[in-house]
C-alpha cells in the first residue's frame, strides 16, 4: 500500500476518534459538559493524538530504517566477482535500478508479476524490457545483479507489508486504548498538554538533530578519505591538482591560501567603510537621515549572494582588467599587465566587501549604540570634541565588540560560496599577486561534488574534508567571536 | 580654558573667545575631516548600490525584449503529408527536417516581396536569421490543426539569438569575422527586413514563463519552470519550516526550564544560524541523496535542505515576536483559570502571529535567493525543459530553481546567456521585494506598542 494511503488512513482514524472520544466522554457525564474534567474537546484531541501519533512515528522510523536493513541484507550477498573493478555503491544503485525496473514493469503491464519474479536472462532480454517502460539500463543485467534484485524486491515488498499491518495496527491500538480510558473523570487536559510539550521538545531538538546531521555526514566521509589518502599530505600539502583518473594531489594549503587572501581583501574593503558608516549613523546623523540610510544599506545584505557572483564575473572582472590587464594604463608597469583574466582575488574580494559592509555596519552600529551615554556626556564636559569623543572614548570603549563583529564578518567571508565560485577563478596556485586567480576551500567543494563523480573516490571524498574544514574553522571563529562579544556586553548591564 | 589657567587669576583675558588659535583651529579641522570620512563611508556603499542596481537593470531589461520574425509559411502538403490522409500518426513521421526548408524558403519569398537587395538567393541562407526552435513551433501547430497543411499561415517565429543580439546592439559588424553563426551579408538583410517590419522586437513572455533552452538555443531560454521548481521549494520551506520553529521558538520561550538540555538547543541554534550554507548542502547530500535515496535535483530535497537552513533565522524572529508579548497578557490568563499551555496558544500566539509572519517571509526571502545548497544536491547542470505532470509529481521531479539557473547561464559559453542571466536576478529581485514589502506592511499594519 502506497504510504500516502496509509497517512490518509490513519488520519481518517484520528478524526474519527475526536469524534467518538467526545461523544464518549459526554455521554458517560450525561451530557453535562459542567461535570467533565477537561473541556469535551481535550477528549476528542486525547483519541486522536493516541491514534495518530504512534503510528506516523512508526511509519517515519520504518521509511528510514527499512532500505538500510534492506541494502545491508543484499549487499551482504553480492559476490565478490561483480565488486572487481567497481565498488559497492554502484553495484548497489543497479541492483536497486533493476528491482525498481521490474515493479515498473508490473505496473504498466509489461511483464506479470509470476513473470517478473521468475525471469530467466538466457530467454529474456530484461534490458529491452525495461527500457521499452522507460527504465534505461547502462549494460546488460547480470545474473547476480538481477538474483540480488530479486532478494531486494522480495524483502522490500514484505518489509512494506509488515510495515502496513503494523502501522496501521498501531493506530487502532491507540484509538482503543484512549478510547477505553475516556469517563468523565479522566484527565483529558492534562494527557494532551503534555503530549503537546514533547511535540515542542521534539521540534526544539530538530536543532541538535541538524547539528548532528552535519558533523556525522562530515566526519564519517571524511575519515573514509583519509583512509585513502595520507592525512599529512591534505593538511601540509601545497599543490592541488585533482584528478579522476588517480594520481590526485590534493593539498588544501593553496585553497586555505586562496580563502584567507580573498577575505582579507573583502575585509579591507568592508571594515573601513562600514565601521566609519556605523560610527556616522550613530553619533552624527539626523534621526531621518539615519531612518532612510540605514534600510538602504542593508539592503546590500538582503541581495542573494549569485547577484553579487554574477556582478564579480560580468562587471567588476571585465572592469578591473580594463584598467589592470595587458591592455590597461598600468600595462607598463608590469611586464604585460598584472591581470590575465577578469576572475582573480580581487575581484571577488572587492564584491565580497561590498556583501560584508552592511553586515559590519549592523553590527558596529548595534555596539557603539551598547555604549552608556555618561561616557560620552564625561567626555563632552571635559571639553572633547565629538570625533575626539569617538576616537578615544567610545572607540576604545566598543573594540572588544567590533572585533567581534569583525570575526562575524570573516566567518561569513570564508563561508561564502557564490561569489568565489564565479568570481575567483578555478586555479589553485599559492601566489602574492591579488590580480592572480586563486581559488578557495567552497569553490572547491563546489567543484568536487558537482558533476558525474563517484562518491567513493578520494577526489569527490576530499569535498567532505574541506567541508570539515570549513566547518571547524567557521565554528572556531564564531564561538570566539560570541565569547568576545557577550563578555563586553557584561560590563556595561 | 587652559590659556586662562596660564594667565593665571585676574588677568582679563587678552583675547576674545571668538578668536580661535591655532590649536583649536586644528581640532575643528580634525573633527570636519572625520565627519567627512563618515560620509564618505556611507556615500561609498549608497554608491555601490547603486551601482549594482543599474548594473542589473541596464543589463537586464532587454532579456524582456525579444526579436521576432513574422512570416507567411506555405505548409506543403506534398511534403508533410505524403499519403494525403490527414492521419495524424502518418504526420507525426514529418519531423521538424522537414519543416526547417519550408520556413526558410518562406522566409526568403517574404525577402524577395520586401523588395531587399541582398545577394543572398539560396533558402539556406536564411537558416542563421531563425531560430532553430522555430521548426518545431510550426510543426506542433500542423499537429495540432492538421486542416491548416496546404494553406499559407502567417508565424511569429523566433529570429536567432545573433540577430537578437545584434538588433539589441551586442553583436557589432567588425567582431563577426569568425563568427559561423552570422555573416555581414546577413546582418545587412536584418536591418533592411527590420525597416520592412518583417523583423520586429516584441515583449518576452517566454522569458517569465518559458523553459529552458539547450545551449545552442539561447533565444529561447526562459526561467518559468524554474520558477515553479522555487515555488515548489518554497511550499516545502513554509509546511515544514513555521510549524517547527514556531513550535520550538514556544518551547524555548516559555516552558524550557533553565537546565543543560535547554542550554545545549540554544548553543545549537545560535551556531546554525552562522554556519555557511554551502555546508548545509554537504548534509543533504550526505544525508537526503546518499543515505535516504530521495531523488537528486527534486524540489523536495532542496526544500528541506533550506528548511533546516531557514529554522535558524525563524527561531530567533520568533522567539523575539514572543518575547515582546507583555507578560500580563499571561498572568490575566493564568488569573482567569487557564493552563499555561492555554495561555500561550490561546492568548500569546495570536499576539505574537504579526511578527512570527514577518520573520517567517524573511526567512523564506533568504532562502529564495539561496544558491551554493542547491549546486550540491544537483540542482545544476540540469536543462529543466518539462513543467512536472501535476501537483505531487512537482515535489519529486528534477526542475531547478531561479537562482541555480541564473548560476547555470552565467557558466554558459554563448554571452547571449548573459542577459538571461540579468534578467533572471531582475525577476529574482521583484520576488524577494515583494516579500519583503509584504513583510514590513505586515509590520506596521499590525504591530503593537504595550
């Protein structure tokens, strides 16, 4: 039975049972709502949250668990001869392929199920069959494949049985036993609220549940690369250059490299303007100036980061090789120009300034805002001028803030992916020149998982390793810079 | 007041307080200069806004203009209907090879009428001035109305994408040298059949709600499937991401007692928040792809993946909206005889529900315009050409979404595609302007001063 139906079944079930528990309950108070415990609904919502509850959870935990059991179970049974010269994800996704073919094939009437089940490959072409009900096969099916395919399809359609009768007795269970436990007495009220409180711990703990995702999904791919590939050359190594073919270097120091250079030209760009556009905001503006200049800098925040990508590749590349490039005014400086193509560090670390400056903005703003008015008034009564006032007051005052603020914004320069990707160029090279492409650890990540590569290998694998990376160094950053932060805000409540 | 001090007492003063020195001089130049360095800051990031925005809307605004050609096709029925019989099957064996010389041969009778002098004589030299769509287009017309074959109907067919390019001013005489896709010759026609309003520029709805085109095709590139693979993201992000993080955002705020548990959820969430998103995309491809089999490049899977990126920023804005319910909203309740859990979703929701709405559109701004998640679980590379076969089908099927399929232009050979790519953010943006203006009318139409 399609899950679908059984969801739709099961929450037939429950409104059903509203319904009755509140007859129910009504009718064992005599129709008098005064003499309940709980208003008649809660004993409507008691049967139905018995009935429901029980069962989705156990039709979500049977969907996951199912086609693991199910792939270990076959994949056990694989002989060795069909793993040479492939591995077992592959094997694995045709075995799939194939059972998956065959139930089409029922379902469109190509074959019989008897048919299916008892196929014999010497009389069949099985790959002209399932290709004629849109299942293309790479290659002929091979005799183990389609026996795997066949155990595959068999513990699949009893697993999903099973978990028909189950989930569905489940929720009759549960429809029973709330539905035996509703009197006028019983604590309907009560049942529910805290039915409803674990559904928020529930929801709250998707938090933990995601964290854990990510660092699971991190850590186990990539101690499966440095299984295949020496833990000291990714760290220490200093030449990237990947290959499919084997024979991979893959050294993340020239993308850390990349990284930190194109930051730290985002952050050269985006510190100066946005501290000195938080500090004018703040103590100089008008309160209508500030009311107008304010959204529209953010702004800058709110546009989607593939704009910025797009205006690196197409305008600010171009732009800058105009002036940079062999054909530029400073060609003569240097020998044929510092700029070879419109992607480089520049490039991209300009645009991803430009990102960076209301973000920067923000934040200071909020700090120097944080800072207690007696401050400024001392400095005033002693004679300062306002910029003295700021510069040796309020700046010093606020540092530890905008240091924060500023670690926030290197996070989000490190992480940024969009811009790097079309802006940055695609060579991995340590260089000093910032007219140079470089590239950078979410480029790469980019470049490793997109595309027809198989999972297994150490040059798609290396894409989890730079993602943990990237994770680390990002988290690291950010921690401190709370800790910094929450630790300055201490002094002044 | 450090001169009179120097002066010493009951010296009058011996210059006037309106008579500034040299030091004070330097003080106030020092404090016009840093006022200055304050707008110019601001002045510098108002201007690259500006010049972002033009950027995108002068670059962008033709991708709404598209050329077309209008021209009288002869449907041949000794070529397309070589039985005679009408039968639709038997016209499904003309394939658009077929079509392709009936066109070109119609537009060159069309030239010869317009009185052109060109030296161009052969049909075949027509075959860069149209689109190679246009075949196809005529030949679903036949399909659909088999009665039109043996007739002359007038088409409004596409020009090429070098013709577009060159009406719109992209493609110049001197850079086609070694261009194969257009001759000189050829470009003096299309100025002559544009005077002749043969060839004329109309609006591009096949932009807004068309399907993406091959490489080849960049004329007939539009965004309209990928819209709907957004839209169909968005569903995902708003069924999953509200109740979720309404429900935690209750939960944190109201009933989690002060223990390490509720310690440990804050940690996480205000971590996930600054996570980068493109990590996110590693875990739904670990996570959704290679571990629970959901189809690659489905809306269903990028949805989720940006649910759990979006939680975050729903969380905060809704606990925020919460917090600023006055707590004698919940002790009158309380008072009245309800239970806690009564007064939060009888009283401080309803409350709160304004400002839940507007971080919950945020949000779903944000990841609107999200792109780096959905390049890992395979929302790129992919020509999304087929809108999904009803409602359900939609959530499953590969499609791409806006802003992977504007990154999937800007990586295209063919510069034609560029535009596209403008025009794309342009749409991208009245979306993402929309909802935010939505979100602030949300703001003030019902926000509450306590």
């Amino acid at each position: 039975m399609p899950v679908l139906w059984i969801v739709v079944i099961v929450v037939v079930l429950a409104v059903v049972g509203f319904v009755m528990g509140r007859m129910r309950a009504l009718h064992s108070a005599g129709e008098d709502r005064r003499s309940l415990h709980s208003l008649p609904n809660y004993y409507g919502f008691n049967v139905a949250m018995f009935t429901a509850v029980p069962a989705l959870l156990l039709l979500l935990v049977w969907m996951v668990a199912q086609p693991l059991i199910v792939n270990t179970r076959v994949s056990a049974e694989i002989p060795e001869a069909l793993l040479d010269g492939s591995n077992m994800s592959l094997v694995m996704s045709d075995v799939r392929r194939v059972a998956d073919g065959l139930d089409t094939a029922i379902a469109q009437g190509a074959l019989s199920a008897r048919q299916a089940a008892n196929i014999d490959l010497q009389t069949t072409d099985l790959r002209e069959v399932l290709g004629s009900v849109g299942v293309a096969l790479g290659s002929s099916v091979d005799p183990a494949t389609l026996n795997a395919a066949q155990t595959y399809r068999g513990m699949t359609s009893t697993g999903d049985l099973a978990m028909t009768v189950l989930v569905l007795l489940a929720a009759i269970a549960g429809f029973a036993f709330a539905y035996l436990r509703t009197n006028k007495d019983f604590r309907a009220r009560n049942t529910v609220e805290k039915g409803v409180r674990v559904l928020l711990i529930a929801a709250a703990s998707i938090a933990i549940l995601t964290t854990i995702g990510i660092v699971l999904s991190l850590v186990f791919n990539t101690i499966e690369f440095f299984r295949l590939y020496p833990i000291t050359d990714f760290f220490f190594g200093t030449t990237w250059s990947p290959s499919f073919g084997g024979g991979s270097e893959l050294g993340i120091l020239p993308l850390l490299w990349g990284t930190l250079y194109i930051s730290l030209v985002a952050l050269l760009v985006a510190v100066p303007i946005g501290l000195f556009a938080a500090v004018y905001l703040s103590e100089y503006a008008t309160k209508s100036v500030r009311g107008v200049v304010k959204p529209l800098l953010e702004v800058l925040a709110g546009i989607p980061t593939i704009v910025y990508g797009l205006f690196a590749l197409l305008t600010v590349g171009p732009f800058l090789l105009s002036i940079f490039g062999a054909n530029g005014p400073t060609a003569a400086m240097a020998d044929g120009g510092w700029m070879h193509a419109g992607t480089a560090v520049m490039t991209a670390g300009l645009v991803m300034g430009i990102m960076l400056i209301p973000f920067v903005s923000s934040l200071s703003d909020d700090i120097i805002n944080a800072v207690p008015q007696s401050l400024r008034d001392g400095s005033y009564g002693l004679g300062a001028t306002k910029s003295e006032t700021i510069k040796q007051v309020i700046l010093p005052a606020a540092l530890p803030g905008i240091v924060g603020a500023v670690l926030l914004a290197t996070s989000r320069a490190i992480g940024e992916t969009m811009i790097v990707v079309l802006g940055a160029g695609a060579a991995a090279r340590l260089s000093m020149n910032p007219f140079d492409a470089m590239t950078t650890v979410t480029a790469k990540i980019v470049s490793q998982l997109t595309g027809d590569a198989d999972f297994a290998s150490p040059e798609a694998l290396v894409a989890f390793a730079l993602g943990m990376t990237l994770f680390v160094l990002t988290l690291g950053l950010n921690i401190f810079a709370l800790y910094i932060v929450r630790k300055y805000r201490e002094q002044y409540e | 007041m450090s001169d009179a001090t120097q002066h010493g007492a009951g010296q009058p003063a011996t210059r006037s307080l309106h008579h500034l020195d040299a030091r004070t001089k330097r003080r106030n130049a020092s404090e016009k200069r840093f006022k200055a360095l304050g707008i110019g800051a601001i002045g510098i990031g108002l201007a690259f806004l500006v010049i972002l925005l033009v950027t995108i809307v002068s670059n962008g605004a033709t991708a709404f203009q598209q050329t077309f050609v209008e021209v009288p096709v002869y449907l041949d029925a000794a070529k397309l209907d070589k039985k005679g019989n009408r039968d639709p099957e038997d016209l499904k064996k003309a394939t658009t090879f077929t079509y392709k010389p009936l066109i070109e041969k119609a537009l060159l009778d069309a030239v010869e009428k317009s009185g052109a002098t060109t030296d161009l004589a052969k049909a075949k030299d027509m075959k860069n001035l149209i689109s190679a769509s246009a075949a196809s287009q005529v030949r679903d017309a036949v399909l659909a109305d088999p009665s039109l074959i043996g007739t002359t109907v007038d088409f409004k067919i596409l020009a090429s994408s070098r013709v577009d390019s060159y009406l719109k001013g992209r493609v110049h005489r001197d850079e086609i040298a070694k261009d194969k896709n257009i001759t000189v010759a050829q470009l003096d026609l299309v100025d002559q059949l544009r005077d002749a309003g043969i060839i004329h520029k109309g609006f591009n709805w096949a932009f807004i709600f068309g399907a993406d085109a091959s490489d080849s095709r960049a004329e007939q590139a539009g965004i309209g499937i990928s819209m709907l693979g957004s839209f169909y993201m968005m569903l995902v992000v708003l069924v999953l991401a509200l109740p979720i993080g309404v429900a935690a955002s209750i939960y944190l705020e109201e009933f989690a007692p002060k223990n390490r548990f509720t310690d440990l959820i804050e940690v996480n969430i205000s971590n996930l928040a600054a996570v980068p998103s493109i990590v996110f995309g590693i875990l739904g491809l670990a996570v959704f792809i290679q571990f629970a089999h959901l189809p690659q490049s489905a809306p269903l899977v990028g949805g989720l993946v940006l649910t759990l990126m979006t939680l975050p920023t729903i969380i905060i804005s809704t606990r925020a909206a919460l917090k600023a319910v006055p707590p004698s909203i919940r002790d009158a309740a309380l008072g009245v005889g309800a239970s806690k859990m009564q007064s939060v979703f009888h009283h401080v929701l309803p409350l709160a529900m304004p400002g839940i709405l507007t971080g919950t559109i945020i949000g779903l701004a944000q990841a609107l315009g999200e792109t780096a998640p959905l390049l890992l679980i395979g929302m790129v590379g992919y020509i999304a050409t087929n809108s999904p076969d009803g409602f359900l089908d939609g959530f499953v099927s590969p499609n791409s979404a806006m802003p992977a399929q504007i990154y999937e232009w800007a990586k295209r050979a063919d510069p034609a595609f560029y535009e596209r790519a403008w025009g794309g953010i342009i749409i991208l943006l009245i979306f993402l302007l929309g909802m935010n203006i939505i979100a602030i009318i949300l703001r003030r139409k019902f926000e509450r001063r306590w």
